[in-house]
C-alpha cells in the first residue's frame, strides 16, 4: 500500500469494498484508515503503462502521501501536489481528485517474482507451503525444480537475484536454492554450512564438467540419446547418435580473447567410421569430420579443428549426415594465442573462489539473500549488507541454460519465499529496500 498520512508511517488499516463499471472499466473502492477510496485504472495511450485516477473525500486536515515504490519500474507523473524524492505529498483539497500517470521503464521491474503464497502456477509437482517470511513460503526437500523459460543470455551482461531463505542447519550444505541450467551449464546459488557460506558459481560437490570441458550432455540436443553406461566420460555422461541422420549435438559458448584456438572434440566408436559434419557459427569446417574408429566404445580419442575465433558468443554443431555417429563425451576450446598454462592446476573460472571467512547462516531464521552481478564484478549480501565482492565472469557458461528454483540435487531441506529476479544489477537503495521488505 503506497499510501500515508503525513505524521504517520505506519501503513493504515485497509479493507476491499467493491466496484462499479464505468464505461466497462471498474473503478474500485476500498477504506483507507477512516477514509474511502476510489481508483480508476485504464491504460495509458500510446505507451506502456497505466492511467490512476483517485478520489479521497474528507481528509480533515491531513495530508496524503503516496510513496513511489523504488522497484516498480515505472516513471510516476501526478496532475497535482510536490514531489520531495520518491514522495508524493497532496493537500486534503488536491487529494479529492488527482490523477497518476505510470510509464513502464523497460527492464527495470523484475523478470519475474514469486511471493510463494501459493501453489496455483502450473507446475508439474507441486511444493508444499508453510509460514514465511511475508506470508506464506516453499519449502524444498527433494521436491523437484520450478523451471522457467528465461535463459542465461538475458543475463550475461548483468542480474541480480533477491530472495529471503531459512535453513534447518546452520551447517548443513545446500547443493543450489536457484540457478541456471544443468550442473556447470550456468551459476547456481548455493551454501556451504562448514565453507564459504553463500556462493555463486558451480557448487564442488555436485558432478560437473572440469577444466575447460563444454559437456555434451548439457549442450543442445537434437534426437540423439543422453547416457552413461560406458566407462571413462568425463562429467555425468555422453550423447549417443542414435538415427542414421537428422540429430545433432549444438554448444553455445562464448570466448573472452579473441585468436587462434582449436576445437577438441572428444569421443569414442567401437567399430568402423562414423562422420559428422561439423559447423561453427553456421560455417562448415568439415562437411564429413573424420572421426574415426577408435577400438571401443570405452576407448575416447579426441578430434581437432584448429580454428580463428572473435570475441563473443560462438556455437560449434555435430549433426549427424548418414551414418549415425560416435558417442561424444565433451568439447574443449583450447586457446594458442596466449601463454601456455599449467592446466592440470588451473582451476576452472565458473567455481568460485571462496571468501577468508564463510557467512553462516543461523537455523530456523529468515536471512534475506541477494546477488548483484554488473561489469565483471559479483556482490553477495546477506540481510542487506555486502559479505564478498569478486570477480566473476559469465563467459564460460551456456546462453541457453534456463533459470530454475530449487535443489539440483538432493540435500538438506530449506524455505524460500519471495524471489525476485532481474535482468539488470540494482543499486544500493533498492537492494536496502527489497531487505525492508
């Protein structure tokens, strides 16, 4: 509620008292405090937004504030009373009639919200609820994830992930509250209870690619088969060709220096040639890619394409082309420009470097959590204050992983309530305002 008298902040007791058409629009009415309101909702002309038309009768001497809410995402214009900040201040005469102009600012409102008060979104399996921080949570044991349509691209550039949790175990692991994609594809939020406390990144204890690995059973699928069964793959599978021809295997990736590298293609075929045709940002380097037999299905050789790639996103494809194909394990980028590295060292960029000292978080208490990434640069706040800035890069993780909630793996139990979820960093005043909240 926006609303206030001037010489009280708290917000005043509220209650619905219906509607009337006008002209097929409803006006609604409700009781503010003592008062009665009338609001007229209709769409703004020409742009994105709304048109508020209020009528308060009888103030008695009191002035109305309206509040502008910081993470609406809209610009508010009023036909009468003084802005002071985010404060609009109206007489008991400019209150009987006055109109709200709101115009959407593209990106700023959140992606999405879920107030976790319900569970009426058509979800495949449903959650269970109980008391929150703001009405009512999820609770998430080994119930499965909430998945959403929003891929890592929107948020390569910047996000910002705000969400309040409660946890059973102040030392207890959680594998990921939230994150994009499958192990390794994008971030994940998690918690170590013994560790660094809140993370973002790719959590140490679930399977995940290594190195520079681009695991093809995280990658774009197209018909063939997803398994596991023959020995010595790297990350938690590979991809099988199954038809003679019309399935693929597509990475999206993305390369921070540009130069020289090669495509390292590693894979496995018991018996005989099994070609694929092999196409990098819709340029064919092979139109029949040599991969040749190998002795066994347990037996993984690599393939190379040695290659000039530019800064940015890149996809690499293998579709099949006839013949079936082999069972391909993972793809490597391996740079020649810079200078040679100790790779059995080097440790991946996606994992996190933990902070000198963890930020436990105490059982059976709601901690707000919130994830503000801008510019190469990943701050996490707990309860609105900073406990670790970083550097972080969003590169090495795959434009179509799409944005989840829940655990990946599972674990120990925990509530959330009230996510949001932005395409954009936040500033300090909006972050201090999502943990009033």
């Amino acid at each position: 509620m926006p609303f206030r008298f001037e010489g009280d902040e708290e917000v005043p007791a509220t209650q619905f008292l219906g509607y009337r058409f006008i002209d097929g629009i409803p006006e609604f009415r409700y009781q503010l405090g003592n008062y009665e309101v009338r609001e007229f909702l209709t769409k703004l002309p020409g742009k994105s937004g709304l048109i508020r038309r209020f009528s308060i009768q009888g103030l008695q001497g009191k002035a109305l504030l309206f509040q502008k809410d910081l993470l609406a995402g809209v610009e508010i214009h009023s036909d009468k009373g003084t802005w002071d900040g985010n404060i609009l201040k109206l007489t008991p005469n400019e209150a009987e009639s006055f109109t709200l102009e709101m115009v959407e600012i593209p990106n700023q409102a959140p992606i999405e919200y879920w107030s976790m008060d319900d569970l009426s979104r058509s979800y495949p399996n449903k959650g269970s609820l109980a008391e929150g921080h703001l009405g009512r949570a999820w609770k998430f044991s080994s119930s499965p994830l909430i998945k959403t349509q929003h891929e890592f691209a929107e948020f390569q550039d910047a996000f910002a992930v705000s969400f309040w949790v409660q946890v059973p175990n102040s030392k207890g692991n959680i594998a990921s509250f939230c994150g994009w994609g499958e192990p390794g594809q994008g971030p994940t939020l998690f918690y170590q209870g013994l560790g660094a406390g809140i993370q973002v990144g790719t959590p140490p204890d679930i399977p995940v690619s290594q190195g520079n690995y681009l695991e093809a059973e995280y990658a774009k699928v197209q018909g063939a088969a997803k398994l596991s069964k023959n020995e010595g793959h790297t990350g938690s599978g590979y991809v099988d060709y199954n038809a003679a021809s019309g399935e693929s295997i597509e990475w999206n990736t993305r390369v921070k220096d540009p130069g020289k590298y090669i495509l390292r293609f590693r894979y496995a075929v018991a018996g005989g040639a099994r070609p694929l045709k092999v196409v990098l940002n819709d340029k064919t380097l092979a139109e029949k890619g040599d991969f040749a037999e190998t002795g066994s299905w347990t037996n993984w050789k690599n393939l190379d394409f040695p290659v000039t790639l530019q800064k940015g996103k890149q996809t690499i494809r293998l579709s099949s082309i006839g013949s079936s194909g082999p069972n391909v394990d993972h793809l490597s980028l391996l740079y020649l420009d810079g200078k040679e590295k100790d790779k059995k060292k080097e440790k991946p960029t996606a994992v996190p470097i933990p902070p000198k000292k963890g930020h436990a978080l105490e059982k059976e208490t709601w901690h707000h959590i919130l994830a503000n990434y801008s510019e190469g640069k990943l701050t996490l706040y707990v309860n609105g204050k900073p406990i670790q800035t970083k550097e972080f890069s969003t590169e090495t993780f795959i434009p179509s992983a799409k944005f989840y909630l829940g655990p990946i793996t599972s674990g120990n139990p925990y509530l959330m309530d009230e996510l949001r979820l932005f395409a954009r960093s936040l500033s300090d005043p909006e972050i201090q305002e999502l943990y009033k909240r």
